[in-house]
C-alpha cells in the first residue's frame, strides 16, 4: 500500500482535476501529473489520507477474516 497509495492519488485527482485551478495545463500521464503534485505540495501531498486509509484497512480486514473463517 506504501507504494501503489501514490498512484491512487493520482488516479482521483485526474478523475476530479483537482490539482489544478488553470484550465490550460496539459496532463502528461500518470508522471507527468505525479511530478506536478510533488512540486505544487511537496512530498507529503502524495500521501494525503495515508493514514485515514490505514485506519480503515483495519476494519475491513477484520471483517473479511472473520466471515471467512464463519462460512468455512
């Protein structure tokens, strides 16, 4: 997760076009978009809501380990 969360922030923001308020930016891919997000907000704008991610990760695989061991 360390290493695709990046990639799934940048998959949203490209679905939402939230980077940026300029309308005549052109994107250059998944890179190209990923560059601009770390020089806009820096490292750390990569990983906005990593932790909230996390956090809710724990929830789900509770339940996925227990309704597989139940109907086992």
């Amino acid at each position: 997760m360390l290493f695709t969360y990046p990639l799934d922030v940048v998959r949203v923001r490209l679905a939402t076009n939230m980077i940026s308020k300029e309308a005549d930016i052109v994107y250059k891919g998944i890179l190209g978009y990923l560059k601009l997000i770390l020089k806009n907000e820096g490292f750390f704008g990569i990983y906005k809501g990593f932790l909230v991610t996390c956090i809710g990760l724990v929830p789900y695989c509770t339940v996925s380990f227990v309704s597989y061991d139940y109907l086992r």
